[in-house]
C-alpha cells in the first residue's frame, strides 16, 4: 500500500494593514494594493482614508474624505480582536490631510508596540511628472517631517524622489545620492529601504523604465520597457508598492522583490496597453502577481 504523500507544514499568511484611499470604480489606493497583496497570498486589514467613486484623475468625482480621527477607531476594534501583535507590516498610500499622515504614524506606533517586527511601508504619495504636486501644500513637509522618520520602506516616484531631497535627478549617480540622502532621515532601527519608482534618466535607453532599490548593502536596478500609455494611468505606483512591499515581506530579498514586483507591473501594463483601457487591468491581470509571464532580473549596481 502506497504511503499518503506528506502534506507541507500549515504555514499561517502574513497580514498587513494598508491605510489609503478606496474607489468603487477603477484602481487606486487600497483598490490596486489590497488585490494583488491578497493574491501574493496576504491577508490583507484595510483602512479606507477616503471613499470616493473614482480617481480624481477625471476631473469629477463623489464621494466622501473620512475623518482621520476614524484609522484610531479602527485601530482600536483590530486591537480589540487581539491580532495586531500579528501584523507583519503597515502600508500606507495618499495621505489627504495633516491629521491622516498624523494618524498614520500613531497606527505604525502602535502596530509596533504590539510587534515590533513590524515593518512601515510608505508610499510617499504628493505628485508627479507632468501633474506637479496634486496634494495640498502643506503635505509634502508634514509627510517628510512625521512620515519618513517611521520608515523602513520608502517607495518615492522619480518625481516625489526630487521633491523630497531638492535634488535635481537626472543620472543614475543622482539618483543614488539622492535615494541615499532619504536613507539617512528614515526609522533608524529598520532596514532603511528607499525603492524609487518610474525612474527616467538620461544616461539609460530612452525606451525603458527603471526602478531603484537602495539599502545598507547596495544598490539594485531593475528595468522594462517603457509602454506609450498616454495618459499615464493611475494606481500605478500604489500597485507596485504593495507588490513590492509584499515581496519583501515574504522572501526579506530586496533583489527578488524587485524583481518579481516589477515583472508583475510590467505584465499589467502591457495587458492594459493592449487592451486600450484608461484604468489598470488588475483582475484580468491577476495571475501576473503570482507568476510573472515575464521575468526582468534585478541587477546590483552598487
């Protein structure tokens, strides 16, 4: 009689709380980051900062901003559930007001005082090329002020990258000192991740697009080609956080995060390119997250 195949040890999944925006139509905020997390096979805790009924994007929308006061109170009914000791993470995307990025902070503070393994993602959400900075002026010294000193991970645009440092970015060299100079002003005691999105520089090729891992033990670069998507579409930069925050998580590998994090957003856009669709195919796109159709290797540059 053949032996029952031994079954692997029941591994419990890693749970992260996301704090952004929601939308009923299309995908940005906690709509681009809590699907593919879920299909990376995180549990994902959702705190909505906003409900709207799309991207302001169009010009138009609906909808409501939640108080800030309201992430404390949700906070607290997962505290009370007794679980926030296991939160493996916290991620964060657009913060609307000075009381969100306020509140923000306290959650990761207390998300570590319950584990202090914890690790804070932050999505440095304030602008980009061609928009400019579409949040409210205040915000990008209040993000850089509280924020960023509760970091671990940092995931800034090419653009926000800039406006953080005042630095001009246009080499690789710039780059790299700028991701560096962001390093120093994150949470001391964490791994000190800067991962710089949407990279354009004038010493790559012209058709490609890049993203830049830096850490204490180097520097890694990761690049695909870059897709005519006219207008760039949104919910972008919050998929490929979550994605490579969730990575990260999982293998604690900075080069195959970026890696598969980037083959995925890849794998999404194309679809989205080919389809001609205004916002990001992320469920028709899913099986992208888990297995990449396409893999770009992440290249250590330094």
């Amino acid at each position: 009689m053949t032996s029952p195949t031994p079954q692997p040890p029941h591994v419990p999944p890693l749970n992260v709380l996301s704090i952004q925006s929601w939308v009923s139509f299309g995908h940005v905020g906690n709509a681009a980051a809590v699907f593919p997390l879920q299909r990376l096979g995180i549990e994902v805790w959702a705190i909505h900062t906003v409900q709207f009924s799309n991207h302001t994007g169009y010009g138009a929308w609906t909808g409501a901003v939640f108080p800030p006061e309201q992430i404390a109170e949700l906070v607290d009914g997962i505290e009370a559930r007794g679980v926030l000791g296991g939160c493996a993470g916290v991620l964060s995307g657009y913060m609307g007001s000075g009381g969100t990025v306020a509140a923000v902070v306290e959650a990761v503070r207390r998300v570590r005082g319950a584990n202090p393994a914890a690790l804070y993602c932050c999505d440095p959400v304030m602008g980009d090329v061609g928009r400019g900075v579409f949040v409210r002026p205040e915000l990008p010294d209040l993000i850089a002020a509280q924020a960023l000193g509760a970091a671990d991970i940092l995931t800034p645009n090419q653009f926000e990258l800039e406006l953080l440092t005042g630095r001009t970015v246009r080499t690789l060299n710039d780059a790299l000192e700028a991701a560096s100079e962001l390093r120093g002003r994150l949470y001391a005691a964490g791994p000190r991740i800067v991962v710089v999105t949407s990279l354009v520089r004038q010493d790559a090729p012209a058709d490609q697009i890049e993203t830049l891992v830096v850490t204490d033990d180097g520097a890694w670069l990761c690049r695909t080609p870059l897709l005519p998507l006219d207008p760039p579409r949104n919910g972008t930069g919050d998929a490929i956080a979550a994605l490579f925050f969730g990575h990260y998580l999982q293998t604690r590998d900075v080069s195959a995060a970026l890696s598969l994090s980037m083959s995925a957003l890849y794998g999404l856009l194309k679809l989205t390119h080919e389809q001609n669709s205004r916002e990001i195919m992320l469920v028709a796109a899913q099986e992208e997250f888990a297995r990449p159709s396409q893999v770009y290797e992440a290249s250590k540059i330094a």
